[in-house]
C-alpha cells in the first residue's frame, strides 16, 4: 500500500441478478487476522479420549478465519486489505491471497516462528472438530499494530477475529481513529473480555459463541433478546448453520433462511458468510438481500472440500441465484434427495 487514500472509488458493478449499479466505495477494509496451514484429516468419526485412529486422507490447505474472510471478501467483489504475521513456511499462503486479489503488503514475514496451523477432522458427514496452533498469529506486537492501524483513516472498516494477540489493543487504536470495527469472536474464550465491545459497531457470531455472552438459552428467540439486551446499540449477525441466520439492529429483527445443499466440509461455511455478507454492506446493498447473497454463498462453500478453496466467487453466486429463480434451490424447503454439486 503505497501512501494514504485519497478521495472516491467509483465502481460499476453487476448484482446478483445480472443488473447494473453504481458502487461509490469511499472506505477500505482492513482485515487484521489470522494465517493458518491446515492439515484436513478425513476420518469416519472423531477421535475419542484414548483412541487412535487411521485416517483416510490427508489434505493440507490454506486456512484461518481471517485468511478465509479477506478471500471471501474479494471473490465477492470488494477490495480487502490482510494484516498478520506468517512463518517462514507459510509463503504460499501469500501466493493464495494475491491470487484472490487480497493486498498483502501488512503481512509480516517473521523468521523464527511457524505459521498457525489447524488439525482438522472431517467425518463422513462433513462435519469437523479443529485443533489449532497460533503460531505466528500470536506474535503480533503493539509496535506492529500502531504501524498498521496508523495507515488508515476515520471511516475505514476494521475486521477482527479471535484468532491473533494484541486483540484489544487493536480495537483502542481502530476506535481512536474513528474506524468501524466489525468482530467475528471465534473462537469464544476468556480473552474476549479484555476488549472494550462498547467500542465495537458489529458483532457476527454463531449460537455457541452468542451464549458465551447471554449464558446458555433454551431456544433461538432467547439468544436474540439477550444479545440486544446486552448490546443494544450494535449490529449483530447470528449465524445458526443449517437453521440460517438472524440480523438483530436496533430496530428490526431480520431472518434469513439457509439455502440446503448436499453438505461435505463445513470448514469455512461461516467464513464465507462473513466475508459476503460484509462485501454487500459495503457496496450499499440492505441488510435483507446482504444476508440472502451470504446465504447462498456459503451454501457453495460447504458443498466442497478445504477452506479457503471452497470459497465461490461472485460469479458462481450469480449462477446459484439462477437456480434459485428457477425453483431448483429454496431457502426454506428443499428435499433431501436434492444435491448440488457445483464443482470450480
């Protein structure tokens, strides 16, 4: 990134319906967060307390909530720029993320630390169970995050997860640079606490991690009246998997059903929701049709195997939305021997 920017993108773009608008950007978009190297094991289930097990395959892709989000992001149209650290062996995970348009020029390259990995299981239904290393996510100094933060102006979108160190420093230097700062807390922990959440404009969590602040609830509907409760005065996004997703504001309570595919690795399903999701914000387009576009793209995703791999592009979203029209795919009932398969 060379300099400070100055002055309004005027963009044409085409919508998910094949329409032509104008897209003014007058923001960028930071994403400062996690790099991993997964390691995908398929497995017939999970392993269990003092059991080995063989795995079936062995498959290793790029990975991390924030590489994830900063490729979604730009596959759905909107430039993003990535901060993080890496390893000496995660230089091909910047090979990915230029591929995908994503600005790399943050990227710390830190020559005694290994990248963040995963261990990930994939069982023969597509779920998965994740162990992760942080690696060099968690080497990120204040020195590194004043260095970063100091390139961006009032209005900028800052984009976190809970996956890199420094985490609350970071919102107090986005929040005194007057950016809007949207957190993804996952993974849901002790570490959560530390930050100032009244500095935080947009919450995009799922039902496990919404009850890491509300306590656990019986139902859906209790978890949506203790997040506004708690936080009345920020967006938030509850994504509830195979149930969909609920868009809580201050004054309307929006839902949005998920588009049902033939499921194979769930991985980067709530990745690429918020990355698409966010992408559509940005481009001015409501919160209705910005939760519908995030739906089927994540529909995509968890219809191929890997993480960052499985994330469609905003073509691929037009082709589903044709589906959609012609009453092959419906949001809200879809019969189970229906598949979809859209291979890249």
């Amino acid at each position: 990134m060379t300099g400070k920017y100055v002055g309004v993108i005027v963009d044409l773009q085409e919508n998910i319906f094949g329409k032509l608008f104008l897209s003014e950007v007058v923001m960028r978009i930071l994403n400062f967060g996690s790099l991993n190297i997964d390691y995908v094991y398929g497995v017939d289930h999970f392993v269990k307390k003092g059991e080995t097990l063989s795995s079936n395959s062995l498959n290793v892709y790029s990975g991390g909530k924030g590489l994830n989000q900063s490729i979604a992001i730009c596959r759905a149209g909107v430039k993003v720029y990535h901060a993080g650290a890496i390893g000496q062996d995660g230089f091909f995970l910047l090979d990915i993320l230029n591929e995908s348009g994503v600005d790399t020029e943050l990227i710390k390259i830190l020559p005694d630390t290994r990248t963040g990995n995963a261990i990930i299981q994939n069982d023969i239904q597509g779920d998965n169970c994740i162990l992760l290393y942080s690696g060099a996510n968690r080497a990120i100094t204040r020195a590194m995050v004043d260095n970063i933060i100091d390139k961006f102006d009032a209005g900028d979108w800052l984009i976190l997860q809970n996956e890199i160190s420094e985490i609350p420093y970071i919102v107090e230097k986005a929040h005194d640079k007057k950016m809007k700062i949207i957190i993804n807390p996952s993974p849901m922990d002790e570490k959560i606490s530390d930050i100032n959440l009244g500095y935080v404009d947009c919450l995009i969590l799922n039902e496990v991690e919404a009850q890491g602040f509300v306590g656990e609830k019986k139902n859906d509907d209790e978890i949506v009246a203790g997040m506004r409760e708690k936080f009345p005065d920020m967006e938030i996004v509850l994504t509830l998997g195979e149930k969909g997703s609920i868009y809580i504001g201050q004054n309307e309570t929006i839902q949005q059903p998920a588009y049902k595919v033939q499921a194979i690795d769930t991985t980067a399903a709530g990745d690429t929701f918020t990355g698409y999701f966010l992408a559509a914000r940005v481009n001015g387009m409501m919160v209705d049709k910005a939760l519908d576009v995030a739906s089927k793209a994540s529909a995509i995703a968890v219809s191929r195997k890997g993480a960052a791999p499985s994330i469609p592009d905003k073509e691929e979203i037009a082709m589903f939305e044709k589906l959609c029209m012609t009453g092959y795919l419906d949001p809200v009932k879809v019969e189970k021997d229906e598949k979809l398969k859209m291979e890249r």
